[in-house]
C-alpha cells in the first residue's frame, strides 16, 4: 500500500506555512514534510498539525549562508560546528512538532577537495546519526544533480550507499529523489531494486521539467509497481513545482491508483 506525500515548500506556496498544512489536509493528503519551516515557531507549527490531523515527516538542515552560495554544511571542511549547530537546531525543532527525520544537506564542494569533503560529511553523519537516534530519528541524505546545483557533493546513488556504509549507522538513509536520479544516472528502476534497504524516503517529479509526475521521461506508473514489487513501506514524496495552482495539478493521484493494488494519500517535503 503506497503513501504519497507532497512536499509543501513547493506545494500551496501561495499561503503561509500553516495554512499550506489545512491547504493539505482538505485536498486529503494525511502527512506533511517541509524544506526550512523554522521562522514558524515550533508550537505554532504543532498546533497547525493538530488542529489538521496530519503527520509530520521531516525537514531539511539550514543550509548555512544562502547570500554566498551556501547549500549546505555537511561535507564542507572547516564547517564542521556550524554544521553541527544546524544539525541540533533541525532535530530540536523536528522533535518539537513531531517529525521523524532530519535531511542532512551536503553542500557544494570543489573538485579538487572531494577526498576531504567526503572524511568531513562521513564523520559529521556520524555524530548527526548518534545524536538523532536519541530522539528517535532517522538522518536523511540526497544525492543531487548538478544541473540544478553545481557541484553539489553528494550527487551519486552510489556515492551515497558508500557514505552510508562508512558511516555504519542504522538510522541513515537515502532519499531517493527520482528527479535528481534520472537526471544525474538514470535507471531508476534498477537502482531502486539495488538500494531498497538504504532507502528512507522516495520523491517523485517530472523529467525535464519538475512539474507534476504526469509529463515527462519517467514511466512512474512502473516505478510504483517496482516499489510495489520489491517491497518499499516508506512514503513517495510529490516534490515538485505545479504547473498553475497545486490543487489544479493533483489529477495525478487518481491516475497512479489506477497503476497499484491501492494508495493513500500524504503530503511531504
């Protein structure tokens, strides 16, 4: 039985982020994940999910100075404290309103420090790991393509199951974003089938054009039977960018339940 979630730093992002969670919940999804949620303060954000019914998923870690390029801290050397002040403030905020995971975001590295960017995101895994299994989380990480980010770290299925290996915590896992993985490896299905038990969390979203997983070069209704076939229980992430008003663009649901023995339905980040 699949859960689909939707990621509400793309979706509803007309409304605050409180009414993205009501937004959410009256067009039935049944959780909610966001990106950076913290200038909402934490019971405010608890409220909102209470008052909705919904579940919190998980959240991602500051990236760290956006004004000069910043997009994470976790393989940057020399960062290291800030990236464990990021860690701390995304677990205790999570812990705070109830999500089960944290995404530990790698950041942008030059070619010529990849050996010591990858030693620096390995032992920072290790004490994030350590520290969220006290709160009873799992620490997420995501290879991402460099069309869209350059020279983002951790940008490899690959790469990420070697990371997680060396690492040798039972609470990291790969988000496995579709989008990113077509557009950097392709042959999803293969490495969906590869991976499974590194897997935390699947996202979905058109190819080229991160619309919604309705146009594009990705046969979803196959990835969902694979996910199906092979046994995945975690949820699949809609993050993507609607084409028009998100509620116009969820014509998607009704026609991935047609490709799977039965589906509910979530909204995640």
């Amino acid at each position: 039985m699949h859960r689909f979630s939707a990621n509400l730093g793309f979706l509803f992002t007309e409304l605050s982020e409180t009414k993205r969670i009501a937004a959410a919940a009256a067009a039935g999804f049944t959780g909610v994940e966001m990106h950076w949620p913290y200038q909402v303060p934490a019971p405010e954000m608890r409220s909102a999910l209470s008052r909705s019914e919904l579940t919190m998923l998980g959240l991602n870690t500051p990236v760290g100075n956006a004004a000069a390029g910043d997009f994470g801290l976790g393989a940057l050397p020399g960062r290291e404290g800030e990236f464990q002040q990021a860690v701390e403030q995304a677990l205790s905020y999570g812990t705070a309103i109830g999500a089960s995971s944290v995404h530990c975001m790698a950041g942008a590295v030059a070619p010529d420090d990849l050996v010591r960017a990858e030693q620096t995101f390995v032992a920072n895994l290790k004490a994030a790991a350590d520290r969220a299994a006290q709160a009873s989380m799992t620490i997420l990480i995501e290879p991402i393509n460099h069309r869209d980010k350059p020279g983002y770290f951790l940008h490899r299925i690959e790469q990420a199951a070697s990371i997680i290996e060396k690492v040798g915590r039972s609470n990291v896992k790969i988000m496995f974003d579709c989008y990113h993985i077509q557009i950097t490896q392709g042959d999803l299905i293969r490495r969906l089938e590869t991976h499974l038990e590194l897997i935390g969390h699947v996202q979905v979203a058109a190819v080229p054009s991160r619309a919604e997983p309705d146009e594009g070069e990705v046969n979803y209704p196959e990835i969902l039977r694979t996910l199906e076939r092979i046994g995945y229980g975690g949820w699949i992430g809609a993050e993507y960018k609607p084409r028009g008003r998100t509620e116009d663009g969820l014509g998607w649901l009704r026609a991935w339940s047609k490709a799977v023995s039965g589906f509910s339905t979530a909204a995640s980040a």
